[in-house]
C-alpha cells in the first residue's frame, strides 16, 4: 500500500508548476492534457476565483525513487499560462509496486472527475493487461453487474479487474479485433461471453466464435440468428436512437441485448432453432450447460 511522507500547504508559480510537470511522465495512466479544462483553470486563477489547488507526487521506491506526478498537470499549467501564483496542497507519496501507483492515481478526483476509463488504464498497466482500453472498459463494466455493484464507487469497480483476467483473456482473444466484431462491443454481450464460458469453455468459444464470424452456418442456427440481431441493432443510449435510419424495433436496451444472447446460447446446447423472442416482463433465463 502507498504511505504518506509528508503534506503541506505551500505557494507555487511558474518554477514550481515546470517541476511538477517535468514529473508527468505516468504515460500508461496519465490522461492526456484537456486544453478546456486548462483554459477553464486559467480564468479562475486570472479573475481570482481558484481556490486552493492539490499537487501529488508519487515516489516509486521500486523505480530509484522515480518522482510521478499523479495529480495536478491541469492546474500547473494553468499557472504557466497564466504567470499566477497559486496556494496547494502538496503531498508526496511512497509507492511499491506498480499496485501502488495504480491505487494512488485513482484516489484523486478533485477539480475534474476521472472517469472509470481514466482508472482503469492505470490498473492494466499495473497488472500487465495488453488489451485494448475498450476491452478493459467492457470486462469491467460486465463483471459490476455480474457482481451487482453497477451503482458503486469507481474504486470498487476497478478492483474487478484482478479478479477477471481469465475471463477478460477469453473475451480480448475474440474481441481484440474490433473492425470483424463491432456488433459484439458491448457490455450486455460481454457479459453474457463471460458467464457461459465459467460453464462450458470449448463450447463458448465455438459458439462466440460463430456469432463473431457467421461462418460456415446453417440458415436457422441461434448463432446466426444472434449475430443478425446485434448487427441490426442499437444500445439505448449509444446515441444511435435519434438517427432516422434506425427504427423503434432496432434500438434496444441493455437488457434486451443480453437476454437474446442466452437465448441464442440456451437453443444451441439444447439442439434447438431460437427466433429470440423478448418480453421485458419476462425474467432472465437460466444459462444451459
């Protein structure tokens, strides 16, 4: 776990501001710059509005005692821009392990709140996941609502991680490249991946296999009966909705989504042909062995 070494209130300006940022150098977690934010930043400081800011420093003790900036870049260089003098709280913190880092990076959310994406990068970069961002965002978004925690803080969330990277493998093995799989890029499926390959793994990836691919099928088969649903329709919410070219019977919810997809995978461990019917009263069906 990160330690404290110490914390003060200090006056910073342009020679510290250039420090700080000397140390941004957290590539596989940093997000990037946000000019926006920065300008926004700029015209509290300028009107005498900013109220105190917040400096981290990460120590890596496992680095010669490397020096990270963890939390700041935005309000540095607002102070560059602008020449203004700023009060802070500064900490420096000890750091172990990549682990450390990843922990530490996440705790700051102040001035602007860093999204379950901005949590995550640092997290894989720390456990050695190579997946795509989105694959992560998906693993982790499907196993919150696997474990029911959906609506819990981002730390909570990002902790999943650890504990889904059999799981994510066997999604990122047949995910990893979006252009042939982009009707499967969401959560709703992901989930559904993940749940039917704890129970049967040569079945799931032959059957995620088809729906990815649609080759070699029969006309009816519940794969390519999935597969021409989720390449036909739009997530609630995905922005798609309020494109003329889609109609009412092509947008569904994340629900919806996920349903079919056992309905698909329960037809074809039963020897069954499936239309996936869905009625939203109806409950989730069990997942066949």
């Amino acid at each position: 776990m990160y330690k404290l070494k110490h914390r003060k209130f200090m006056k910073i300006g342009e020679y510290e501001a250039i420090e700080f940022l000397d140390c941004n150098s957290y590539y596989k977690g940093q997000r990037p710059l946000k000019p926006r934010h920065v300008k926004m930043l700029e015209n509290e400081m300028l009107n005498g509005t900013f109220l105190d800011g917040n400096i981290a420093i990460a120590i890596l003790k496992y680095e010669n005692n490397r020096k990270v900036l963890v939390n700041g870049q935005h309000q540095s260089q607002a102070v560059i821009n602008t020449s203004s003098e700023i009060v802070v709280n500064y900490q420096e913190y000890e750091c172990f392990t990549p682990e450390d880092l990843s922990e530490l990076f996440r705790r700051f959310d102040n001035h602007m709140q860093r999204s379950l994406s901005d949590c995550l990068n640092p997290e894989a970069a720390a456990l050695g996941v190579e997946w795509k961002r989105r694959i992560v965002r998906l693993v982790v978004t499907a196993a919150c609502h696997i474990e029911g925690i959906a609506d819990m803080p981002k730390v909570e969330k990002v902790a999943l991680l650890k504990r889904y990277l059999r799981e994510g493998g066997f999604v990122n093995h047949l995910l990893k490249d979006g252009k042939s799989c982009k009707h499967m890029l969401r959560w709703a499926v992901t989930r559904a991946m993940i749940e039917t390959w704890r129970i049967n793994k040569d079945a799931a990836l032959e059957f995620w296999m088809n729906v990815r691919d649609g080759a070699n099928l029969e006309a009816h088969a519940p794969e390519l009966e999935l597969r021409s649903y989720l390449m036909g329709c739009y997530l609630t919410g995905s922005g798609r909705s309020g494109n003329s070219k889609a109609r009412s019977r092509d947008i569904a919810s994340a629900r919806e989504i996920y349903v079919k997809c056992l309905h698909a995978w329960n037809a074809k461990r039963r020897g069954k042909k499936t239309d996936l019917k869905y009625y939203s009263s109806a409950p989730v069906p069990n997942i066949a062995g």
